[in-house]
C-alpha cells in the first residue's frame, strides 16, 4: 500500500438537500440509501409526514421538534424528478485512503478528542443559516483542539460541498466569516443562483404514482433558498425574479424574498471580502459544474400556471454557450457570482448526482490536494468534448426502458455509444449499444426487474477526443 500523504489540516465535507439521515426518537425519518426509494417510502407515510417543517428560525440551534441529523448518507439515492445523488463513499475514501488524517465525529466526539477529517450531516429541511451557524460552531470547537494537539498551529478547514452544501458553506465563510480559519471551499454542482426543479416542486406539487412529498417540500425553508435569483419567470415576454412577483401558484412571496435575502447576504459579504489582500491570497473557492445535460432553464407562467422549461430566460438569451447545466443546476448558476466574468470553474460533462463521485475530478482534485497549494489555475477546465444524457427517473416494470445521448463537439460518426447498467444492489452487468436516429443516439430496452439502477453511457472505443463517460440513475417500480 503506498504511503499515505500528511494532511495537516481539516477536512469537513458536507452533502447536498436530502443527503443527511434524518432520526427523531432515535428511529430513521430519512435513511434512504442504495435502495429503491419506493420501497422505503411508501412503507413509511407517517414518517415522511413527521419530516413537515412547521417552523424555523434560522438563529435556533434546534427546532424542537425531536429532529436530529446523525450521518451522511453514503450510497445511492433517488427521488424520482427532483434529487438523486449517487452517495459520498467515494469522496469520503478520497481523504481517508490518500492522506494520513485522524477521522472523527463532528458531533459527538468528547471535546479534548483531536480530528481532522469530518462528514457535517445537517437538517437539510431548515435554513440554510441555521445550519452555517451550527456549523461555524463545531468548526470553531473541533479546529481549536486540532491545532493544539497536533502542533499544527496554523492549520485551516478545507470545505468538500455537495449541491445546496455548497450554500451552507458560503454563508459559514461569507457571513460568518469563517473564511479566516479556511484554505479552500471545493463545491461539486453548488447551486450559486438557484435551480429551476424547487420552482416545479413549490407551484405544481410533488406527487409521483401513489408518494406524494407536496406538504413536506412546501414547508421546507431549504426549497425556497434554492429557487433562482435571477430573472427567470416569463410573465407576457417579461422575465422576473421569483421574489418580485404577486400570485405565483403555491409560492410564498415573503418566503421567496427571504430566500433572495440570505443569497444576497452573501453577495454583499464577499463584494467587502474582496477588499481584503489576505482573503484574496489565502482562500480560495472551486467551483467544479456539470455540463452538456439537458436541464432546466426558465418557466413561464400562464392562465395561472407556472411550468419549466428548457428555454432560456432573456439574460441568457445571446449567451447560448451558458445553456445547459449538469440535469438539475443551470450552468449560468453553477459559476460564483464574484466569477460572472472570467467563468474559470472546473466544467465536466455529468450529471449532478455524480459530480463528487467523477473519476476526472476526484483525480485532479486529489493531485491539488496532494500538492499542499491550492491553485484554481491548476484544476480549471472546459469541455472539449462530451455526452449529453437524456432518460427518465422512474419506469413501471411493465414499460420499455428508452435512452436518448446526444455527442457534443464530435460528430455523431466519430463515436458510437454504449451503456452499462447495473443494479445498485449488485448482480450482473448488462451492456447494450445505442443506434444512432437522426442526429440522436436511442437506446430502447425491454423491461427490468424492479430496483435501483446505475447507468454508465460512453463511447466504444478510447481516442484523444474521447469524451469522460457519463454516469446517472434510474428506478423501477412494480406497477
């Protein structure tokens, strides 16, 4: 086994919405892990109504209502149309297996215990500032007693957040000003300005063959910080914000004002960082955003109806190299708001849910991590090639199963395309090939077995302009 590399300073890694097992009376509210959710949840009614939010108050470190978040879910997850994430094993093992670190439990380790490599599971129904707050607490705690025991006086946090994580983190560093203790924020598909599948969720309800999440999603403070916070609601040819318009279908305008209040919390908290020579020298955040998958971009709002689409909103309108995202957060809301102009992220061809897990990052970001420095020069990227991945969520078992990829930046002949699909809870591998219509690769299946399934699209044969396999989730339920 080779040598483990020293790691003098402290790792916490956060998830995204949904990625924290949530208990109350010491029983699973949410513990949705490498399993189908259907056969979880629909088991389970009265626990998914106990995870409702009757109230917040983003400066309480508990609610009271029993509900207590204890570790990170580690594997496969699926909520069919709004979160799938493909676990944080992976991105945990990149630290653990590479660097000599001391791993402990943000929690409940007794206070005089030293640690240096954490998971932050968090409520993830509440404020997002709420749980910055209760984070910037355990950091404070946890860092002080690092320092002193190691010797490593000038030892600093490094943040690894996934999704709406990498919001929880911002408002730590930002508003906080936790950035002072921090070298580094990594955010793997950070929601900056919104996503567009919270709006869906709010205005049109949740509710797919017999599970119906509508309540509990509505209550949640965390939905509405993940709306957009730019112009993105057509009303008669005119774009707005969400915050600025009377009469959206189930949305709380003071909800959806607050929300826009907490982004520009941050904004206006790293405009005055900026001024700062040691906050520009010494931290560093970086940004590594999924491209070239269908996603989200606008809604419109009609006869009282809102619904999203694919089209771009006016802002984007002459930027259609900023028209995609990674299945779930555009592109344009991928990227800082401090890096509107010089657009330097890390952007890779895939799916949201597998951004943590990307063989490519985890290797660059393993090779910066290795080097002692962090440099967003020396982990930036763009795409030159790439798959696009098109499939639904959820199949009945009685249904064919249909794919559809796109290449981007190869001709269609450069390449063909094959899939690898394999149930999350093992077995056997199944490949099949794409056939190339009319400018689309399809890939059409009869039935599987019900289940979880991980999907793995990539071209046939390896060349220089072969582009990174794409990776995504899919379920099947017994109709």
């Amino acid at each position: 086994m080779a040598t483990k590399a020293p790691m003098k300073d402290m790792v916490v890694i956060l998830p995204g919405i949904l990625g924290s097992v949530l208990q109350k009376d010491g029983k699973d509210l949410w513990a949705v892990s490498g399993q189908a959710v259907w056969q979880i949840l629909t088991k389970s009614g009265e626990a998914i109504h106990n995870l409702k939010l009757a109230q917040d108050d983003p400066e309480a470190e508990s609610l009271g209502d029993g509900v207590r978040a204890t570790v990170l879910i580690q594997d496969t997850h699926l909520i069919p149309g709004f979160w799938k994430i493909d676990g944080y094993t992976k991105t945990a093992r990149l630290i653990t297996d590479n660097f000599d670190v001391t791993p402990g439990d943000i929690y409940n380790d007794p206070d005089d215990r030293a640690a240096n490599c954490y998971q932050f599971p968090y409520d993830w129904r509440r404020d997002n500032r709420a749980n910055a707050r209760i984070l910037k607490k355990l950091i404070d705690k946890r860092l002080k007693c690092w320092r002193e025991t190691s010797g490593a006086a000038d030892a600093k946090v490094i943040l690894m957040a996934h999704s709406m994580g990498g919001l929880v983190s911002r408002y730590y560093l930002e508003v906080l000003e936790g950035w002072q203790d921090s070298r580094a924020l990594f955010t793997f598909g950070t929601p900056y300005r919104g996503s567009l599948k919270p709006v869906n969720f709010l205005a049109n309800g949740y509710k797919q063959l017999f599970l119906d999440l509508t309540e509990v999603m509505r209550s949640l403070t965390s939905i509405y910080q993940l709306l957009p916070i730019y112009k993105a609601i057509n009303v008669n040819g005119d774009y707005h914000r969400i915050a600025e318009l009377d009469n959206l279908p189930n949305i709380d305008k003071l909800k959806a004002q607050d929300a826009l209040a907490f982004h520009r919390e941050i904004e206006a908290a790293v405009e005055r960082h900026l001024q700062d020579e040691q906050y520009r020298t010494s931290f560093t955040v970086v940004p590594i955003s999924g491209v070239h998958q269908p996603t989200l971009q606008s809604a419109t709002l009609i006869d009282g109806k809102l619904t999203a689409s694919e089209d771009l909103p006016a802002v984007l309108k002459n930027r259609p190299d900023l028209g995609d995202g990674d299945g779930t957060v555009p592109k344009i809301s991928s990227i800082p708001l401090e890096r509107s102009r010089n657009l330097d992220n890390f952007f890779i061809a895939e799916q949201h849910g597998a951004l943590q897990n990307q063989p490519q990052v985890l290797d660059n970001l393993l090779n910066v991590l290795r080097i002692g420095t962090i440099d967003l020069e020396s982990i930036k990227g763009e795409v030159q090639s790439a798959i696009s991945l098109s499939l639904d969520d959820l199949y009945l078992d009685s249904e064919p199963i249909a794919m559809r990829a796109r290449l981007v930046g190869l001709p269609n002949a450069a390449a063909k395309l094959k899939a690898d699909i394999q149930a999350v809870s093992g077995g056997s591998l199944l490949s099949l090939d794409f056939v190339e219509q009319e400018n689309e690769w399809i890939l059409a299946m009869d039935t599987l077995p019900s289940g979880l399934y991980r999907v793995t699209v990539k071209t046939e044969t390896d060349g220089e302009q072969t582009p990174s396999p794409v990776h995504d989730l899919f379920e099947v339920v017994r109709q």
